[in-house]
C-alpha cells in the first residue's frame, strides 16, 4: 500500500459488519439499482446487480459531500 495515502477508516475496517443491514434501494422499479445501508454511524453503498460486490463506506461528513455533489450535478455525463 501507499505510505501516503491516510486510510481514515483503518480503525473500522473488519469492525463493521453489513452482513445483517437493511440496504434501502435507489429505484422504485425491478431494476437493481445502487443500494445504501447505515451501520454504526458509517453509510455503505453498493450495486444492486451485484450485492457480494465490492462495498463503498462514507463517513456522514463524505456521505454529506457525495449528496450534496450529486445533487449539483457533479456525477452527470457531459
């Protein structure tokens, strides 16, 4: 790894456990879509279409930063 790159969530890496969260789905259709769950004051993000697939953790703070970008179009296509 990276000696320079900070991990700021080193000290709950193997401590979180998503294995039993309620994951709230971003579509209202059959489609999978991106699904998010709250566990011990952290947020997970992770794709529907493949829910053993990676999973993204977000402080409040980034999970803040990444709605607040999305909903000022940051993420849209050109």
């Amino acid at each position: 790894m990276n000696e320079h790159i900070h991990d700021d969530k080193f000290h709950v890496r193997g401590r979180l456990d998503f294995t039993g969260a309620e994951w709230i789905t971003s579509t209202e259709d059959d489609e999978p879509g991106v699904e998010i769950a709250f566990v011990d004051g952290y947020i997970g993000m992770r794709n529907g279409a493949d829910p053993s697939g990676p999973l993204l953790v977000f402080t409040p703070e980034e999970w803040d930063a990444f709605v607040a970008g999305a909903k000022d179009g940051e993420f849209d296509e050109p």
